[in-house]
C-alpha cells in the first residue's frame, strides 16, 4: 500500500452514538460491579431499560426533526424556482 493510500483513510470517527452509549454503560457496570461485590444487574434492570428508551425517542425525535428540516428546505426551494419561474 502506497503512502497516498493512506492519505484517503481520513480521520476515525465514532460509528455512532448507541456504540459511545453501550461502552459507558458497559464501563459503569464493570466498574459497579468492582466497587461491590454485591451488586446484583437485576436491581438496575429497570434504570438500564429507561435510559435505553430515552436514547432511543432521542434518536427518532431528531431523525424525524431532520426530515422536516429537509422538506422545509425543499419546499421553499421549489417556491423560490417557482417564483422565479413566473417572470
């Protein structure tokens, strides 16, 4: 592999922000689980569920915003064209 080749790579990026979610909590429970040998995932099952769901409606809430953001912008783009279209 040629030296250019390696000049395309670019910079590493995060594949994405459940993988950054699923390491921290990962990282919190090894990190209970070394603090207190007692710790029983069970008793955090309902808490680990929540977060969960509340970086999932995260997600959609801000696909769903970026749709509208998109058809927003090409909406008034085609008023634009039109507009421009009439003269």
């Amino acid at each position: 592999m040629a030296l250019k080749d390696f000049a395309r790579i670019g910079k590493p990026e995060w594949p994405g922000i459940a993988t950054a979610a699923s390491l921290i909590c990962t990282a919190t429970i090894v990190i209970a689980i070394a603090r207190d040998a007692d710790f029983k995932l069970k008793d955090w099952q309902t808490m680990i569920d929540a977060c969960i769901a509340l970086v999932g409606g995260i997600m959609a809430y801000r696909g769903a915003m970026a749709k509208v953001e998109l058809d927003r912008e090409a909406a008034a783009v085609a008023l634009q064209r039109k507009r421009l279209h009439s003269f």
